[in-house]
C-alpha cells in the first residue's frame, strides 16, 4: 500500500512540473484602429489620439511581453517581421500594415525589446452568415435574435463618445466578451426553421475560426517564461478568453491590471 501511496505522489509531483507553471497572457480585444470589413465599426482618428495611444503603449508594455501576436494570417509572418523591422529601423518609413498592427503592435515591440511579432489569424474557415435569421422563410424564432440585437446595439452606441482608453476597457470587460460572443455566433442558434439547424451550423464557422487561432498560438515557441501579448479584434479575444482559462498551459491575465484610467 505504501509502495502504491509513493507511486501516486511521484505521479501528481511530475504532473505538477508538467503544467505548474504557466506561459503568462495578456489577451487584449480592440476596436478596429483602421478600414475593416466588420459589420460594426468603431470611429477612430489616429492623428487625434497620439498622446492617449503614447499612454496605452507604455500601460501594456508595463505586462513586459516577450511575444506579441497580432490579427494577420500565419502566412503573412516573413511580410509581417520585415515590416515591422523596416518600422524599426527607419523612423519615417511608412508602414504596410495599418491599424491595431501600427498603432499598438509595432509601438509597444519596440518599447518592450520583442523582436518578432506573430500573425495568428486564421482566413481559411467558411465566410459565415451573419444575417441569417433575416434571410428565413417560416423560422421557428423570430424574436430572440432580433429582440437581442436591438438591445445589445443601444449599449454599444454610447462608444463612440468614450476616449481610446475608455473604449479598451469598455470592449474588455465581461459583460462585452460575452456579448459579443453572443451576438456573433451563440444567438444565431435561435434561428432556424422547424427541425433544421441553419442558425446553429453559421455559428458553428465562426468557432471554428477562432478554434483555429487558438491552434494557431498553440504552434508558436511558447515557453513557460514568455509572456505572451495577444491584440486582436474584441471578438477573437471573447473566443479566446474562454479557450485560455481552461488552458493547462496558459495563464490569463486580467486586462485590468494594466488599463487603468488615471
């Protein structure tokens, strides 16, 4: 019995090594800082908000990332790095890739001594339906989607007149994450018609995008001493908040810890 007690020990002591510490994360969901194809848009004018940027950068250098991955498709990465050392090296080089990627990306690298920055995105899954519950005949729910949406767009109308650091916050908070996971692809499933599932297998595309960015970010070199900042649309980062706290391998940190309003 005591041989079996001593085997069982050594047993939970190497899982403990294995998965006891974990590779730090700071998944940070932005607005689109550029031109986007999303349904819904965020007003931003960079050149009215360097100073409040200035600010953010150093907040989220403060988490002193070590990796830094971004909304750009894996394939893209050779492109991605010469950019970004382009970026590096010439202080009046013009960037190729806009937004989030520039704004945020490429500053808080460069602050933070990152020399490699990963695309993690994934383009390849199906474009999905989103407006598919206006496009049924007969459908078994007409309400819910659209009942939802309605008051999900009112909340999210009081953005616009938020400052840049108010806005990360907003789009960072529970309450949002989980309501754009919602209104993104869990809602779609209260539309179908009797006995189909049209509603169920659109959403069913966007979870496998992110699935795939997840996978994506489970194929980098991550080691146990990376701390690993992760920029992406605030919709990815809802998907991956839930993939990362059921992660032996990961630990996520509270974005909180880092935007704070002064």
């Amino acid at each position: 019995m005591e041989i079996r007690k001593i085997i069982l020990l050594m047993i939970v002591l190497g899982w403990f090594n294995l998965f006891g510490q974990k590779s730090k994360v700071l998944n940070l969901g932005v607005f689109h800082m550029g031109n986007t194809t999303d349904a819904n848009k965020v007003k931003y004018d960079s050149d009215k908000n360097n100073v409040e940027i200035d600010a953010i950068i150093n907040m989220l250098a403060d988490f002193k990332p070590t990796m830094i991955c971004v909304e750009i498709i894996p394939n893209n990465n050779e492109e991605l790095n010469k950019d970004y050392s382009n970026f590096l090296h010439d202080g009046k080089y013009k960037t190729k890739y806009k937004g989030e990627v520039e704004a945020l990306a490429y500053q808080v690298a460069k602050v933070s001594g990152v020399k490699t920055i990963y695309g993690i995105d994934d383009k390849e899954t199906a474009m999905y339906n989103y407006n598919i519950a206006d496009e049924l005949k007969d459908p078994v729910d007409s309400l819910t989607s659209k009942n939802y949406k309605l008051n999900l767009f009112k909340k999210f109308a009081k953005v616009e007149s938020l400052s840049t650091l108010e806005k990360l916050i907003f789009f960072n908070s529970k309450e949002t994450l989980e309501g754009l996971i919602n209104i993104n692809a869990d809602i779609l499933t209260y539309s179908s018609t009797k006995g189909n599932f049209e509603g169920a297998d659109e959403a069913s595309k966007f979870y496998k995008r992110n699935l795939r960015i997840f996978s994506n970010l489970n194929q980098l070199p991550v080691t146990k001493d990376d701390r690993v900042l992760i920029i992406m649309g605030a919709t990815h980062t809802a998907f991956l908040n839930e993939f990362l706290k059921r992660s032996p391998k990961y630990e996520l940190i509270d974005t909180s810890q880092y935007l704070k309003k002064k």
